[in-house]
C-alpha cells in the first residue's frame, strides 16, 4: 500500500512535466493547427541559459525566471521569424521547420555548451518526504514541480476565462476568420500563444532537468511523453493535456515500479499501449468534441 | 498515358543505373558507402512519400519498420546462412508488409496529428524490444550480419562497391515499382482518398483498403531500406532507429518534394551528403571537436528551414520551377485526367493533410504530364 501511495505521488510529479509540454503544444495546435517538433529543443536552450544564469549569479530563482523569460522570447521570435511565412503553404512544411528548428537549437546547444551530461540544481531539497515514519517517495522538490505546473495551467485557465485578451484567444482558435471581421489581430493572438507556448516549455525543463540532466537531447524523450499526453487527452482541449500528462505519468509510474528493471525498458512500449487504447476507442482523444465532417 | 510512360522511367532507371556503376568504379571506398548510404535513404523515402504525399497518411514510424527489416534480415542470415540474400530480401520484405498491414489498420481511423503521435511512439517504442529481449537480438550490442562479395566477382572486388550495387540495384527498382504503382488504379485511388474521402467512397473506392495498402507499399519498402542497411553496416543495433531516423525520412520526403519519386532522391541527397560536407568543412578548419561536431547539424537544420521558406514545394518543385513548368506558389495536389476524384471543391474535408487547394491556379499542360508520371 505505501509502494502505491510513493508509485502514485511519484507519477503525479512526472505526469505535470508532461502536461506542461503537452499544454504547451495544445496551446500552439489550438492558434496554428501546427505540430511543434521544436517545443522540446526550445525548453532544453531556455534551460542551459538558466544554467549560464545560476553560474553567475548563485541564484536559482534569477535563472528561474530568466529561462521563462527566454521561452516567451524564444517562442515568439519563432513564429514571428519562420512560422509564419508559411501561412497558407503546405501544413507539412511549417512541421518540417519545426524540425528544422529542433535540430538547429540542438546543434547551437552543442557548439556553445557541448555534449557533456550537465547536472541542474533543484528548487528544493531532494530528500524524500515522510508522513510519520512511513517514506513518500517524493520529494519537496516534486511537490514543487507539480504545484508550478498546476499553478500554471490554472493561471492560464482563469486569463482565458476571464480577460479580454483570453476572450480574443479563444474566438481566435474558434474560428480566425470570424474573429478577424469582428476587429481580432489574429496574427499577434497567435504570437502571444506561441510566447505562452514557449513560457511552459521552459517551464518543463527547468522542472525535469534535475532529474534528467541536461545535454542538446535531453528534452527529446520528454517531448515524445508531452506529445503522447496532448494527443490522448486531444489536441484541441488543454483539460485533457493536463488529463492526459497525468494519466502517462501515473501508468508510466506503475509500470517502472511494479515491473522492475524490464519496466524501464518497456517504458515505450507501455506508453504505445496506452496510446493505442485510447486512440482505438477515441481517435481524437479522450476530451475531443463532437467530431464534424462537411461532406 | 500509363502505357506511353513506362519506357520513360524505365530508361531514366537504365541510365541512372549506369551512372551509379561509373561512379562506384572512379570513387573511392568511401564514396561507395555514401553511394549505398544514399539508395538506402531514396527507398525508403520513396516509400514514405508515397504514403504521405498520395495517400495522405502521415508516417514518423518509418523507422520502426526499418527496424523489422534489419533485424529480420539479420535473424535470417544468422540462422540460415544458406538462403541467397534475394531469398533473405524477399523475406524481410514480406514480413515488413505484415507488420504494416498491421499498423496500417490500427491507423486507418486516425489522422493527421493523432496518426504523427501514434507512429512517433512505435518508432520509439519497437528498438525497445531489442533490450528487452536480448537472447533473440542481442540486446544493446546486437547482431553481427555477414556479407560478402560473391564469387563470380573475384576476390579482389571490393565489397563496398558491391554494398553500393546492391543497394542501387535495389532502390532503383523500387523507384521503378512505385512509379508504376501511383500510375496505376491503386494510386489514383490514393489520390481520391487523400483529396476527399467521402467523394472517394461515393465513386467507389474502398476508402479503408486504400490506406492501409498504402501503409503497406510503405512499410515494405521501409523494411527493404532497412534489409539493406543491415549488410552495409554489417551490424544492427537498436541504437540506429531512434526517432531521428524516422524523422528524417519524413524530413527527406517533404524537403525533396512529397509526394514525387525524383523528390525522393533530392531529399536523400540532402540528408546525406549536407551534413558530411558540413563535418568535412567544420573539421578541416581546425575547429574543436565538440564545435566540429556539432556545426553539421547546426548547418542541417539551417538547410531545412531555408529549403521549405524558399521552395514550398519542396526541391522537386523548384527545379520544375527552373525548368519553366510550373510558376512557383501554388500547391498542385490534384491529378486530372482520374475518373474518381473528380469532386466539387465544395467537399473539402477539413481534417485532410494537404495545402491550400483551392488557391491553385491552371497549370499548363506539361505540369500535369509531370505529376502524372511524377
């Protein structure tokens, strides 16, 4: 019982750094219908500038907020520079900028950095909590990592509940002609999606790093994780990329800890199994709409 | 015009064919490894830009299917080292073409991002098996493939030149096939379901069995690629089919030109030889290593994003372009001369992978002769 309460708590930690990337894609899919391949590759840059700011200034929260501060930059300065001249080409060719992106961050990241694995500093403490004498298996710093990502995405909720710019968004991805006859920019909407995007990118790597190192790849099997988690909770619904996180993090969680060593290696296959499940009964996620067909 | 066309491709086959011998002959070793490097890649693009750019499927999980061909190769040349390597090639292609008949019926309800996701996840997760089960592959190390030269060749013949034959020889005639098979019935049914299912079911398509025989013509020429992969590196390894692998096959596909053969070779030349250039640059200037090594893929990246802003249809497109076919910006995805698509542009649906459709212009003729025969 205690191994479920530390596999479930555990999972919950992860499975919040996988929403905040797959909240981070839904939020670019929902303004762009675009796949950013470059997501992960952008949160691992915010991260080693973090770094280079921990370095210098000894503090961790300065870096903190420089490398959010670089994710909205970064994330608007990329639909700003390549993303948008492809408007009304071929879907395709913005995902392969994306890629190419991808792989243009990571080689700059190697040039400047190099390949070496590089530990980052958590938050918090990493030593594991207790209630009573019974060992949690989580630490501050997990509690941390879920309660940032939660806070977040709570942020983001109320902003587009409950503010006019969120208002704008939201008729923005509803239906962008609409919402530019009736006085929207849709064009700046989408920048500031992408800025946000890029804001919960870093995020994430600021929060997996310290678990994960850092090194130019090291975002790539996050990136994958978020990018299952968005496509089974549906890309349009940013409820079910937090849903969807959540649900990867807890399975990936049991299965690593109830299967032993073979689990850390069947983590994909799992992961391909959830993901089939839930495609075979929802093809368009768990929280899709009504699907609609002009015919 | 299906008819008329086949000694065409079949020539261009021929005179491709030869070119590669001449330069396999003059080239050094090294050399031939890119040449056998590069037919590997345009097979297995060709594939995939059939699946996406005619059927309208997308695939990141070619790579997984190379997979199963290696391996499956490597398992048959292991066990019965008696087989000639047709037999072997035949049998890794065979049992790719399950493994997609497989995938593509799981697939044939998804689309777009969902179906990205899906195959995405296969490719990371089928190289998993390999470390999971290391008695049968072999684990992280994996499996020795033997290969040699055989001997009506003599023994002074080297083998990368005959790895170099092969793999042409190879890659050639799926061009030739595949050219065929999007000429045919089977392709412009492809066409129809991509441009509209419903239309296409109207007309009498079976919109189901054209995507999952897509999955398959493509899964079976991923499982060539990787049959072929598997004796020129003489080794397979789970570590050769990360996601990068399936990536950049799709990469190739679009940078070259979806959905056309000759965009196939483009895209492959592209990934190969850009980012060797750019080592042998980088390393030539006397830079550090950890600087030369990572200034190729700086370099790629760079290429891909200027490739797709310059030429959005792909490389194929502007050398069309250049040769003074077709203007330049609107995005032909329509065959015309095909009975079944002929549908209204009114019936768009919304969730199909292609580009702005209805901002095309009229074309002249030759265009469409060239779209044809792709």
């Amino acid at each position: 019982m205690v191994e479920f309460l530390q596999f479930t708590l555990s999972g919950i930690s992860f499975g919040m750094i996988y929403a905040a990337i797959a909240l981070s894609l839904v939020l670019i899919w929902r303004g762009t219908r675009l796949l950013n391949f470059a997501q992960g590759g952008m949160a691992m840059f915010t991260t080693y500038i973090a770094l280079e700011v921990i370095r210098h200034t000894g503090s961790y929260w300065a870096g903190f907020a420089v490398a959010l501060a670089a994710g909205v930059v970064l994330g608007a300065v990329a639909e700003l520079a390549v993303i948008r001249p492809t408007l009304g080409k071929p879907e395709l060719n913005a995902v392969i900028i994306t890629i190419g992106l991808l792989i243009l961050l990571e080689g700059l990241a190697g040039i400047m950095y190099g390949g070496q694995f590089r530990s980052f500093p958590a938050a918090f403490s990493v030593t594991g909590l207790k209630a009573g004498s019974t060992p949690l298996g989580i630490s501050r710093a997990d509690v941390f990592v879920a309660v940032a990502v939660l806070a977040a995405a709570l942020l983001l909720a109320v902003g587009f509940r409950y503010t006019s710019a969120g208002l704008r968004m939201r008729a923005a991805a509803f239906n962008a002609t609409v919402a530019r006859l009736s006085g929207i920019r849709v064009a700046r909407v989408i920048t500031v999606g992408w800025a946000l995007a890029g804001l919960l990118g870093a995020l994430a790597g600021v929060l997996v790093s310290p678990s994960t190192f850092l090194y130019p790849n090291s975002m790539d099997s996050v990136f994958v994780l978020g990018f299952t988690a968005a496509v089974i909770g549906g890309l349009d619904s940013p409820a079910g990329a937090v849903v969807g996180g959540l649900l990867l993090g807890l399975a990936l969680s049991y299965a690593g800890g109830y299967l032993g060593s073979q689990g850390s290696d069947l983590t994909a296959l799992v992961t391909l199994g959830i993901l089939v499940v839930v495609l075979m009964f929802r093809p368009d996620g768990i929280f899709a709409g009504a699907r609609v067909r002009r015919v | 015009m299906s008819t008329r066309s086949t000694p065409r491709v079949l020539g261009a086959a021929l005179a491709a064919a030869v070119v590669v011998a001449v330069l396999s002959i003059k080239l050094s070793t090294f050399r031939d490894y890119q040449i056998a490097e590069i037919a590997i890649e345009v097979t297995a693009v060709a594939g995939l830009t059939v699946l996406t750019g005619l059927s309208g499927q997308i695939s990141l999980g070619n790579g997984a299917f190379m997979f199963v061909g290696a391996y499956t190769t490597a398992l048959l040349m292991m066990h019965l080292a008696s087989w000639p390597f047709i037999a072997v090639l035949v049998a890794a292609a065979a049992v790719t073409a399950a493994a997609g008949a497989v995938v593509g019926m799981a697939a044939a309800r998804l689309h777009g991002p969902y179906l990205a996701g899906a195959t995405l996840l296969l490719s990371v997760a089928l190289p998993a098996l390999a470390n999971a089960y290391p008695g049968t592959f072999g684990g992280d190390q994996g499996l020795n493939v033997v290969f040699t030269t055989p001997g009506f060749l003599g023994v002074n013949f080297p083998l990368t030149r005959w790895q170099a034959w092969v793999c042409s020889a190879v890659a050639l005639v799926t061009l030739v096939l595949l050219a065929n098979l999007s000429r045919s019935r089977v392709g412009r049914n492809w066409r129809a379901v991509r441009d509209d299912e419903v239309a296409a079911a109207l007309a009498g398509v079976n919109v189901a069995r054209a995507r999952v025989l897509a999955f398959v013509v493509s899964a079976t020429c991923a499982g060539l690629a990787g049959a072929l992969l598997a004796v020129v590196t003489e080794l397979v390894a789970p570590g050769a089919f990360t996601i990068t692998l399936s990536i950049a096959l799709l990469t190739a596909a679009v940078i070259g030109g979806l959905g056309t053969l000759p965009g196939a070779v483009w895209g492959s030349l592209v990934i190969v030889l850009v980012p060797t250039y750019a080592t042998d640059v980088a390393t030539s200037h006397g830079l550090s290593t950890s600087v030369a090594s990572n200034i190729p893929i700086a370099a790629y990246g760079v290429v891909l994003i200027f490739v797709m802003l310059t030429f959005p249809q792909g490389i194929q497109g502007g050398v069309r372009w250049l040769l003074g076919l077709v203007s330049i910006s609107p995005a032909r995805t329509r065959p015309v001369a095909s009975g079944p698509d002929a549908t209204p542009p009114a019936g768009q649906a919304p969730a199909s992978q292609r580009g702005a459709p209805l901002a095309r212009r009229t074309d002249p003729p030759e265009s469409h002769e060239k779209e044809e025969t792709l």
